[in-house]
C-alpha cells in the first residue's frame, strides 16, 4: 500500500537543512505532501519571510523528494489535511517535539533530527550584519579591490 507523508513549514531562504529533511521524509514513504506557509499565516506565526510565498512554494515544488504542495493558512487545518490526502505519517523537525502529538489519533507522528548548523533565521542575520558594515568601509574595500584588478591587469 503506498504511504502518504505530510509535513509543514515556511522554507525561507531555502537551505540543506530543508533539503536533507525532505530527502529523509520522502524515505519515510512513497508520497511527500509538503504545507508551506502563506506569507499572511507567517505573519499570524510572528514570522517575516524575505521570499514571498508563491516564490518558496515554487522553489519546494521543484524539489524531486516533493511531489505535492499545498498552501498552510492555519494551525486547525492539519486534521483536515490528513483526512483529505488520506497521510499515513505527519512528520516535521524537532525543534515541534511534541507540539503535534494530537495527531497521534489520525495518522503516525514523527519528529526528525534538525540539521546543525544552518537556519534561515541564521541566514537572514547574516544579511542583516552585511547591511550594517558602514558604506565607508565598502567603499574602502571596493578601492582595494579595483586597486587588486588593476595590478592583475
Ligand atoms: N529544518 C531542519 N533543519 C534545519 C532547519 C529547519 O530540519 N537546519 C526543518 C524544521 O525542523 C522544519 C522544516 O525544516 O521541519 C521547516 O522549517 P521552517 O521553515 O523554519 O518552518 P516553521 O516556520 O517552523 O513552520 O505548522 C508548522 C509550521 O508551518 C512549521
């Protein structure tokens, strides 16, 4: 009988760690069904997304682990998710641990180790303190680099 993963998430700024969780999920089963978060839903989670949804939703679809994509609008909706696409196991990293054991009635429930190392929310600062480095600085460093590419020439 082939097997129905569910997961959710907002997949911004797209990164290994996202990739190596639904390369693992789809090991989990023959169909990977992935919720990823509307930009209005992320604003309801606290969350302020650089890549608008269609553009995540896109980027996730294009994924060969993921064979479906539907749009995440709400926290009641996952009941109904499972129900509708019949999941045999909802699966998410474990930095949820524990927060979708109420789906234990419906379907599997598995927590997955997150890959170390890597976060959007990482990421993002990374670009943030790029954007902090004063314009005096970039403007010294663009000198040294043009003086660099002329000595090359
Ligand atoms: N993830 C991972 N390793 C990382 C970063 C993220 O395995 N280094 C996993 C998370 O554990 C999660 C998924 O990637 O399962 C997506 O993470 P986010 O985009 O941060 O999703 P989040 O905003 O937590 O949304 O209803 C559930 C929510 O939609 C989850």
């Amino acid at each position: 009988m082939a097997k129905t993963i569910l997961t959710y998430g907002t997949f911004d700024m797209f990164h290994i760690g996202h990739l190596r969780l639904f390369k693992r999920l789809s090991e989990l089963g023959d169909k990977l069904i992935v919720g990823v978060s509307t930009d209005e839903f992320n604003a309801l989670k606290g969350k302020k997304t650089l890549i608008p949804f269609d553009q995540r939703a896109e980027i996730v679809e294009s994924c060969r682990y993921v064979d479906m994509v539907i749009p995440e609008t709400d926290w009641e909706q996952k009941v109904r998710d499972v129900h509708e696409y019949n999941v045999d196991v909802f699966a998410i990293g474990n930095d949820w641990q524990g927060k979708f054991d109420f789906l234990k009635d419906h379907c599997e429930v598995v927590y997955l180790d997150r890959t170390d190392g890597i976060s959007s929310t990482q990421l993002k600062n990374s670009l943030k303190n790029l954007l902090r480095v004063p314009k005096e600085e970039i403007l010294r460093a663009l000198e040294v680099l043009e003086q660099l590419k002329r000595d090359f020439e």
